[in-house]
C-alpha cells in the first residue's frame, strides 16, 4: 500500500514528495523515465531509490538533441531540449560513488528505441505527450509495479489515462496534474 501525501503541492519539486511516497513502499531496482531530458529526475530517483536498495538499474528515453519545434510542438513537449551528455554525466557522478547503478540512455522516439515490453517497478512517463505516443509508452511498461503519467491535464495524456483507470493523484484545481497505475503484484 502506498501512503500518498495529502497536501495540495504547488511548489517547485512537487512531484518529489509522490515519487517518495511510491519508492518508500515500492522500494525499486529498476527504474524507467520516458522523456529523460537532461537527467534531473533520473538523478532524484536513483537517489531516493538508493535508500532502499543498494543496486539501482535505470533506463532512460528521451529525443535529446533530436528534439526540434516540429517534435516539441507535435508532442506538446514545453521543457525544451534534453541534453544526452548532460543526462549522462548526472547519473555518471551518482554511479561513482555507488558501484551498483547502472544506466542506459535510449536517444530517439520510443516507438523506434522501446520496441520490446519492460516490467519495472517504478516508471515515470514523461515524454511525448500525444494519444499516440502515450498508449505506446504505457504498452510498453503496463506490466511494471508503479506507472506515473505526467501531465494528465493534457488532452491526449488525460484520454488515454482515463480509458486504462489512471488514478489523479491531484484532484483539487491545478495546472499540474499526475496520474498513476499501481499494479500491486504483492496480492
């Protein structure tokens, strides 16, 4: 069972304290971003993730620099570009001092780089936010624990959550939204 939180969080960082709430009864080994950007919420999980677990292995997706204003605007992408070694060098300098992180980052759109169906125990989807590319996404890690859907208050992201019974995770009025799929496997 998962504690979430009970506040209204506006504030920057306010996924954090979801994300904490899911790793806490989760506690993840395998960790899956879609829409890595420039690694800043991969260096948050794997950090979280390693207060319950010593051997962390994260998988990343995102366009990178192949990201242009046609994908950007396609996809409704509005955190601009990611940034591959950027990416790369945050989760280098957490694997330094922690031996049993590994990571792969996967450069491109997923429906050519998430061909095959990944069970993980925590996901976050974050990346392209078309109908499409969502339901693709989500097809590819539905078997995993613990799937978060960001942006839920966008139409294609909110239609296609709503049609598998993503739970939102804040109800009250906000511009941010972030839905949820928990496959308790533990039953």
């Amino acid at each position: 069972m998962i504690n979430w939180p009970t506040g209204e969080y506006r504030e920057k960082g306010w996924r954090l304290v979801y994300f904490d709430a899911a790793i806490e009864a989760v506690k993840p080994t395998t960790i899956v971003e879609i829409g890595t950007n420039k690694g800043h919420t991969a260096h948050k999980l794997i950090r979280r993730a390693l207060q319950y677990n010593n051997t962390i292995h994260y998988i990343g997706y995102d366009l990178f620099d192949l990201a242009n204003e046609e994908t950007n605007k396609q996809e409704k992408n509005g955190k601009g570009i990611g940034d591959y070694s950027y990416a790369k060098q945050k989760i280098k300098k957490i694997q330094r001092s922690n031996p049993g992180v590994t990571f792969e980052l996967h450069r491109g759109f997923t429906t050519d780089t998430l061909t095959a169906p990944i069970i993980a125990d925590f996901v976050f989807i974050d990346g392209g936010h078309s109908y499409e590319t969502v339901k693709h996404d989500y097809s590819m890690v539905k078997d995993s624990k613990i799937i978060f859907f960001d942006d839920y208050n966008l139409p294609g992201v909110k239609q296609f959550c709503d049609e598998i019974g993503a739970v939102n995770l804040m109800p009250y009025q906000s511009k941010r939204k972030l839905a949820y799929v928990y496959n308790d496997i533990s039953k």
